[in-house]
C-alpha cells in the first residue's frame, strides 16, 4: 500500500485518516480482479498442505 510508510504519522488519527482517504480513492473507481489461477491446482496444493501438516502433527514436530 502506497500510504503507510514507517515513520510517515505521529498520531493513529492521521494515519486512520489517510487510509480511510485511500480506501475512498480506490473505491471511487473499482477495478474488477480477473482471477487467473486454475482451481485445480490450488486444490492440490492446499492438500498437499494439509498431508504435510498431519504427518508434523503425528511427530509433534511443530
């Protein structure tokens, strides 16, 4: 995000403000999200995930 620099606001007022003037900014002129990534293979990876975390589980190593 564009708005929040380290350092950039002394006070949480200023910075609530200057997000809530960028959210208004960008949500004056919405911009549609073409999803490009097949679902399939999110599904796989999200199970592979999954098997990885079990076998941690039954070892306790996380």
């Amino acid at each position: 995000m564009d708005v929040v620099k380290h350092g950039s606001f002394t006070h949480l007022s200023e910075l609530n403000d200057a997000l809530q003037a960028y959210m208004e900014e960008k949500n004056s002129s919405p911009k549609r999200y073409v999803w490009r990534a097949d679902g399939h293979k999110i599904l796989e990876k999200i199970n592979r995930a999954k098997q990885v975390l079990k076998e941690r589980q039954q070892y306790d190593i996380i």
